[in-house]
C-alpha cells in the first residue's frame, strides 16, 4: 500500500497513451503497441494503468480488452485482427486517470 501511496499520491504528473496498430494486419495474433508518455518532463514517473481497449469493426460494434499497462514506454498486446477492426479506443469507459491520444487511423 506504501508504494501505491507514494506512486499515486505523493508523485505529481499524468501519463499519455496512444495506441500504435496496422489494420491491415488480419492475422489471429496480430499486436498493438500502446505508448506511454509523461505529460512533462519535469514529472516524468510512469505509471501501471488497468485499462479497458475497445476494438471497433465497420459495424460499430465493439469487442473489449482488459489491458495492464505496465510502467514502461510500450506494452505489446495481441488481437484477433481477421475481426476486421476499423478504429481502436484505449481507457474505454474512463476506467483509470489517464490522457488519451487518439491514433490517426482511428480518427
């Protein structure tokens, strides 16, 4: 609880994450990088973040990931990209506290 206390509430700052994906790939294991940030550089802690993804197809249906964000620069997960997925949104329902950059291909 120590380290919690002193990573969420003594440490100033947020965190950024993107999403980093090829649509094109429709392979069963295909990978999403997502990227993580600091806001500034002079509050430059990263954080774990449990996060829901929302992958969306043509239909605007969605299927929905729970995802650990670990406290690096990336985290690698795997999707069923033969789904056809059209747009991806990561924090999905505003689960943790922090920003989200939406990627260009989702736009």
């Amino acid at each position: 609880m120590n380290d919690w206390k002193k990573l969420w509430l003594e440490t100033s700052s947020l965190n950024i994450i993107e999403a980093h994906w090829n649509p094109e790939d429709t392979s069963k294991d295909a990978k999403l990088t997502i990227k993580q940030s600091v806001y500034t550089e002079e509050h430059n802690t990263l954080r774990m973040h449990k996060i829901k993804v929302a992958l969306f197809r043509e239909n605007s249906s969605a299927d929905i990931l729970e995802v650990l964000v670990l406290p690096q620069p990336e985290t690698v997960i795997t999707y069923d990209g033969s789904r056809h997925y059209k747009a991806v949104q990561l924090n999905y329902e505003d689960y943790d506290y922090v920003k989200t950059k939406i990627d260009t291909i989702s736009l």
